[in-house]
C-alpha cells in the first residue's frame, strides 16, 4: 500500500488517496482532541491508535451485524483503509436520553428525558456557523448532489432509518456491558465506485455520550474534556484512560454464542427440510444441530435426548420437523420448559390434512407452527435474540435491508411509469 495525495484533512484525521486504487482511501488519525468546532484543542500522546482501534471494532462489528459500512480493514496501529466515498455534509444524531446541547435548544425539557422512539436529529457540517441543526425540509430543499446522486426523499429516508438502526444496534451492544448508550453521531458517505450509500467516516469515543450503569457521573466520552473549566495533563491523561476503557470493552462486543438451536426430525428423509432452517441460522449466526428421532417410534429416546440438551445450561430451541401425524412437537413441548416450534415438510396435496396434527394441541401446551424453514429460523433465534445482542443485530440489520431493498425497488418503479 502506497500513500498518495491528501484527499482532506481534518482537526483529528487525514484522508489519503492510495496509490493505483481509485476506489479506496487512506485514513490516518492524529493524535489531536478537539471541542466545540475546534475553538479547544490539545495534543493528546496515543489518542490515534486508541480512535483506530476503537472505529476499527465498532465498524466490524456493525458489518458482522449486516450494516453496509466503508470500513474495510486496519492498515497499522493509527490507520485504516476504508471504501473512497463522497462524503455527505450532514450529522446524523440519534439521542435515548436528553442531555447537554438538546437542553439548551429545548428549554424546559428535563435532562434525563427518555424519547422512545429515539429522537432523530440532522445537522449541516458547516464549522464557521457551529453545524446548524437542519429539518428534513431544509435537507431536502438544499438540492444536494454528491458524487452525482441526487439527495431526495428515498436518499433521506434511507440514511434515517439506517441511523436509527445503527444506534440501536450500538445501544443493545453497549447495554450487554452495564453501559448505557446516551446518545451519537454518524456520517454518510456516497461509495465512488456503486453509488451506494453507506455509514462513513469515523466512529470512535469523540461519537457518542456513555455512561456506565447508567450513571452520567461515570461518563466515559469526549464529554469529560468539554466539561474541563482548565484543561490539564492530569486531566489529559484521564481522558486517555476512558477512551481505553472504551476500546477494550468493545473487545466483549462479539462473544461466543451462548445458546443453541436443536432441530429435531422425526425421518432421515427430512433432511434437506431441516439444513434449510440450519442455513438461515447460520446466517443470524446461530448454533445449530441437527438429530434424528421419532416421537412415535422411540419415544424413550426422544425424551433422552430432550433431557441431554436441557442440561446444557443455555438458552435451547426446538424445532421439530415431522411430516403426516407430528407427535414429534407436541411430544417435545409436553416435555421441556424450552420453546418448541413445529416446521413441518408438509408436501401440498397433504397439507390440509397433517398440518392439524401441528395446530390442534392438548390443553396446557403453546408449541408454535410455522410451515417454512426461514420462518423457523427467524422465530428461533428472535426468541434466542432476546437475551443474545449479536442475533439481536442481525435480525434488525436483516430487517433495515429489507426494507432498503424495497425502497430502491419503488424508486426504480417510479422511475420507469
């Protein structure tokens, strides 16, 4: 990798071209702690390669989830390479809780206000005026085009939405720690190769407000300098120390999974039924294991295996794929304190009849019944989701990429009538 010409610099980072690449850039961050558009600024020994780590495990993270990002990978300790993008002059602020410039904006809001939805903001990148807050109306009256796309209704919607869901994301993560996600800030970027908007720029501790357990006195952000009346070195060095603090917790952001999905089937000739449900699983980054066993025919071991994978000590699923009479499911959920949802292979000259024997339970039981294997799988590891952040993500990323999918399919429709 060969540095090439500056593309920009920044009061914390440089941007570089790289020599016979046209579709990536150079991301050099400095040692330099800003505030307040610049107005104080320090030096500040290590700062670029607690950021670079920092950014580099935020946005893994949000790409392991399924959000499209222009991180691409770590050069060396202060640097990154990431997707050459026209950047858009917007700041895009998500807020849980209600704290500093939104107080003084919003006189007679108390702090500690919790918005549910979150509260969307958008601000125009303009130093000299302290980045003015923007309405929808004045982003979209501002007619802007970046990299020759023009930044409409379906433009703005897009980078709402994936705002929202990033910060989201970002909240369950940091909440798996005892920590709370207050509030932050991201930017967007037009890909110059595809045209594709994608979450840009840097994500580091200068992003976002959090507070340990909840606590704004324990604050572990950029907040602590601002709130400095001297900046001093003792204070310097405290400021280093949390932003550590900050990079080494986001190591615990993707641990081991910790739960498991079991699927069992009444035939071997459900195989290729239940490898479909394993397949989506895998994709949400579930465990999975597959077992053979008929509730009628070997009931025993049915309830064996039920009882081994009880003792595990972590959050099971069943599903059971049992095609004709499924006793398979309702056998299972009369028997475990787990979830149980039934997939049966039904074949369509059949379905009317068998799917009965999945529906119609005894009283005292509440197995599900979906009748496709993403179906199963989506309902697994949603119910598995609910104590696991990094299924969590990708259910939610799942979703926002739905719905992007079908926002672009509309505006090409509309494009062509």
């Amino acid at each position: 990798l060969v540095k090439g010409p500056i593309v920009i610099e920044g009061k914390t980072k440089i941007v570089h071209d790289i020599a016979g690449d046209a579709n990536h850039v150079l991301v050099v961050n400095k040692d330099r702690i800003t505030a307040g558009d610049g107005a104080r600024a320090h030096d500040l020994e290590g700062k670029a390669a607690i950021s670079n780590a920092t950014n580099a495990k935020v946005f893994s993270f949000l790409q392991e989830a399924g959000i499209k990002t222009s991180f691409v990978k770590l050069c060396n300790e202060t640097s990154y390479v990431a997707r050459k993008c026209h950047m858009i002059p917007l700041e895009w602020v998500t807020r849980r809780v209600a704290t500093g410039s939104f107080l003084k904006r919003h006189v007679g809001v108390s702090e500690g206000y919790r918005f549910t939805p979150p509260k969307l903001e958008t601000f125009y990148k303009d130093d000299e005026n302290h980045d003015p807050q923007w309405s929808e109306e004045q982003v979209l009256e501002s007619c802007m085009n970046i990299g020759g796309l023009a930044i409409g209704h379906t433009e703005y919607d897009i980078m709402a939405r994936t705002t929202v869901t990033v910060f989201e994301i970002l909240e369950r993560a940091w909440a798996a720690l005892d920590c709370a996600l207050i509030d932050m800030k991201i930017e967007f970027g037009i890909d110059s190769e595809t045209n594709e908007i994608l979450v840009s720029d840097t994500i580091d501790s200068d992003s976002w407000r959090l507070w340990p357990s909840g606590d704004k006195r324990l604050m572990k952000d950029k907040q602590v300098y601002r709130n400095f009346d001297e900046v001093t070195q003792e204070g310097l060095s405290q400021v280093k120390r949390n932003f550590q603090w900050v990079a080494e917790k986001l190591d615990s952001f993707i641990p081991s999974p910790k739960c498991l999905v079991v699927i069992l089937m009444g035939s071997p000739a459900d195989v290729a039924h239940c490898e479909k449900i394993r397949d989506h699983l895998k994709k949400l980054g579930v465990p999975c294991e597959l077992r053979v066993t008929s509730a009628h025919k070997g009931t025993e071991e049915t309830l064996s295996i039920i009882a081994r994978y009880e003792g595990m000590a972590v959050p099971i699923v069943f599903v059971a794929v049992a095609g004709r009479s499924n006793g398979l499911g309702p056998v299972t959920c009369a028997n475990t304190a787990f979830p149980v949802i039934n997939c049966p292979p039904l074949k369509a000259e059949d379905a009317a009849r068998d799917i009965w024997s999945s529906l119609s339970l005894p009283s005292g039981m509440g197995c599900v019944t979906v009748l496709y294997p993403e179906a199963a799988a989506m309902s697994a590891a949603s119910i598995l989701a609910l104590n696991d952040h990094v299924i969590w993500s990708k259910i939610r990323a799942k979703q926002l990429n739905l719905w992007i999918s079908l926002k672009m399919a509309d505006q090409q429709v509309c494009k062509t009538n």
